[in-house]
C-alpha cells in the first residue's frame, strides 16, 4: 500500500506566511481605502462658491434698487416712475407698476429676505411695499408673474425734503417702520400700526451730535436700528417701543466712513461695511453683575468680590454655576454690541452688502467693482470676483440663495451661485466659534435647529470628546 503525499511544515509555513502577508495587505488597503473615502467625500467642506456670470440685460429704465424670484427668471427695477419687472436672459418686459406716490421716486433699497422694497421720493414719503411671483403653467410651460403690493405710506414732516437712502421693517401683525436719510442729511424715523395709521414721527438728528448719517439697518423682531455715520460711528436706537425709539448705544466701529449696514437672518448679526474696505460682524454679548450680599469675601472666575460688592462678568451662565451660593445674587448688566470678527478682502470703499436669506452667508460689493461671497459662522470668504463694474447702486440674493444680482447703470447683472457648505470649514469645525447670543468662543455641536434663522454649530470636538468618553 503506498503511501500518500503529505506536505512539509516549511510548506504549511510559507502558506501561512502568504495568508498572513495577504490579509495584513489587505487589511492596510481596506484602510487606505476608507481614508481615501472620507478624505474624498470631507474635501468638498473646505471649498469655496462659484460665481458665474449669469446674464447682463439693460432695461430701459436707470434704477436704485433690483431683484429676482426663487427661478431666477423675472428680475425687477425700481427707478424713477415705479417698477419694472422684466425677464433676467432677455431683458424683455414682464410687467410695470407706477411710484405709490405722485411725485418722483429718489431712493429705494431691496430686502430679499423678506421680499420689501423701500421707496423714497422727492417730497420727503416713503412706502414699503412687497414683491411676490405667482407660479402659473400653461400646459406644460412655468410662467412667473409678478405682484407689487403697498403695505404703508409715510410723510416724515412737512419740509419735504428728498429722500437720499430709505429702509425699513414689517412685522407679522403687519405693522410698518420707515426709516431715511434725506437730502439734507436729517435721520427721519416712522411708525405705522398694524391698521395703517401713523402714531409715530421723529428726527433723530440731533441724538448724531453733528455727525453725518450715511447708513441704515432696521429689525423689529430684535428691536433695533443702527445708524452708521462719515466718522465711522455706530448709533443704536431700541425699538421695544416703537412709537418712541430710545438711544441705548453708541460705538466707534472703524476708523473711516461707514458706507453699508446689513442684518444678516434672524436680525441677530449687523454687519458693517467702511470706506476703508473692513467688513465686520457685530451682535449683542451678554454680561452679567455678581453681587456679593453675604459677609465673607467670595472668588468668581479669579475675582474676589467683598463684602456688599458687586463686579460685572460675561455671563458664562453665572447663574445656574453659583445658584447653591447663597450669598451670590446674579443679574444682567448689559447686552451691548461688540464686535465679533472682521473680513478684510476689500481695499476699496464698501458700496453694497446683500445678506443671504437662507443662512448666514452676505455679499459684499466695493467701489472698484469687486464681489465677494462670505459666511459669518464659518468666518470665510467664499468667492472673489472682479467685475469692473462701476456705479453699482443695487445688490440682492435670489431667494433660494443660489443666485445674486446687481444694479450697476442701466444694466442688471446676474450672476450664478454655487456654495454647497458655506457653515464648514477647519474653524468652524475644529476650533471655537463665537455663535451668536453666546458670550464668548466655545466648542459646539448642533447641526439643525427649527427655522432657516438657526445658526448651525458644527463643532466636532464635543463628538469627539463624548466617543472617548464613552469608549473609555
């Protein structure tokens, strides 16, 4: 019987040592593999937008202010007379309405987040008034057609006097705050209830101290207007009263003329635009006054407060850390606006800012001509594109966000954006961000929140921290 063949140990060992080998390789390109994976669908957070031209159409009437619908198909121009809406590729005309007055419209000025436009005449009225698009199809083809409604009319006092910049507000109950600049350089501030009266009508001049008004931002959600001045000095009034606006603020913002002022969504975030080419980010800060009411010296964050005494702290949530001291009373001190951080791509004067009405995200247009797309959160410039326009006098997003247009002459421009992740970039996924009404940079995570308002925190450093921990 003979006998069977049987493989030598040195065979089995290199048949190991092959398997062993392979899987070790194979393991190491699995892992290269998922590498390649993540870096690949990660790469796209750390890019920019795109601008691309779109169209240049010229309407037949020199304008002030200029805007577009969700489709980017039917623009508008406030000029003269009224308004003019007409079709962004060809420049054909889809529809006129005449001025709400019955004298000459000078100014006007275009909020996409809210579809208001603002108008100002020669005899010292504004009106507010909103823009809408009806989508219709006949058979199978879209058609956009436009509406202008009047939501109110104001005369700001009796000399009449032309108005050189116009803004202003609407809140749900539909009530109206209009607020100018006219030509004589006077800061001019209506009220107008939700039943169309007008209960409120102040010069807020005198409150300049000499100074020269040159910007405007209104909100009534969050109760404020900023005016910006040639000194470049901020000027904050409250309007928790809107029939009587009180003074509450006053700041040196730059050192130069301030040319632009814009609230970015949810009206938390004033962004400020100088003739020295500085964009910067303004919100409230909250500070809180600890008072020590017991009879022995305490220490908070480093600071002995004695007896009776009080010291004011940004409020690292003061009360509930010292609510089972009960000789520690807390309480708001101020809220004022401080600024946040600065974008210094602009060398020339800032003309235009265009806040995004679907993120945080504002454009920035300067006198040569340049556009530039930023992100306030993420603390990035997104795109620059040098246009070489000149005399721009209108600048406004689509309100999808996925477009942008400007007023530039007799000429509307329009442009094309693509910025898929505006909120991501390394700091604001890896460092502190200072998130607004937060007191200072912290690490956050809160990826959505229950209104387009919300501010995403895409911090990944508490997910890290909690994996660890719950590994460990």
């Amino acid at each position: 019987m003979g006998q069977g063949w049987h493989p030598s140990p040195r065979l089995w060992d290199r048949i190991a040592r092959w398997v062993i080998t392979g899987g070790g390789v194979g393991l190491i390109l699995a892992v290269l593999a998922i590498l390649v994976f993540i870096v690949r669908e990660a790469a796209p957070l750390a890019g920019g937008a795109d601008l691309d031209a779109q169209a240049v159409v010229s309407p037949e009437e020199r304008g002030f202010a200029t805007g577009v619908d969700e489709y980017r198909e039917i623009g508008f121009v406030a000029h003269r007379d009224g308004v003019m809406f007409h079709a962004i590729d060809s420049g054909e005309t889809a529809g006129e309405y005449g001025s709400p007055f019955d004298t000459t419209i000078t100014s006007a000025a275009f909020d996409a987040r809210t579809g208001s436009l603002f108008l100002g005449s020669t005899d010292g009225r504004a009106a507010l008034l909103s823009v809408d698009y009806e989508v219709r199809w006949d058979a199978s083809r879209r058609r956009i057609v436009p509406d202008l409604r009047t939501r109110g009319t104001v005369l700001f006092d009796s000399l009449q006097v032309a108005l050189r910049q116009v803004t202003g507000d609407r809140n749900e109950d539909g009530a109206v705050v209009l607020c100018g600049i006219d030509a004589n350089e006077r800061l001019l501030y209506a009220w107008i209830d939700e039943d169309g009266e007008q209960l409120a009508q102040e010069d807020l001049t005198r409150a300049l101290e000499g100074r020269t008004p040159t910007a405007l931002a209104v909100a009534l959600e969050t109760s404020v207007l900023a005016v910006g001045t040639d000194d470049g000095t901020l000027y904050f009034w409250s309007l928790t009263d809107p029939e009587s606006p009180q003074l509450e603020d006053r700041v040196n913002a730059s050192e130069s003329r301030i040319g632009a002022l814009q609230l970015l969504l949810g009206d938390q975030s004033l962004i400020v635009g100088s003739d020295d080419g500085e964009v910067a980010v303004w919100f409230r800060v909250r500070y809180a006054r600890v008072t020590n009411v017991g009879g022995e010296p305490i220490e908070i964050d480093g600071v002995e407060i004695g007896p009776r005494a009080s010291h004011v702290y940004l409020d690292r949530d003061l009360s509930a850390r010292y609510a089972h001291v009960p000789s520690v009373q807390v309480e708001t001190a101020d809220r004022p606006w401080t600024r946040i951080r600065t974008f210094e791509t602009h060398r020339r004067p800032i003309q235009h800012i265009a806040p995004s009405p679907r993120g945080k995200s504002f454009a920035t247009f300067d006198r040569a001509g340049v556009l530039a797309l930023h992100n306030s959160t993420s603390h990035r410039t997104l795109a620059v594109v040098e246009t070489e326009l000149e005399d721009v006098v209108g600048l406004s997003f689509a309100p999808r966000e996925d477009g942008l247009v400007a007023l530039a002459g007799r000429e509307v421009h329009a442009w094309r954006v693509d910025s898929p992740h505006p909120e991501a970039g390394v700091q604001a996924l890896f460092g502190k961000v200072w998130y607004e009404g937060y007191s200072e940079p912290e690490h956050v995570w809160q990826s959505t929140g229950g209104s387009e308002e919300f501010e995403p925190k895409m911090g990944l450093i508490p997910l890290f921290v909690g994996t660890l921990k719950g590994t460990l």
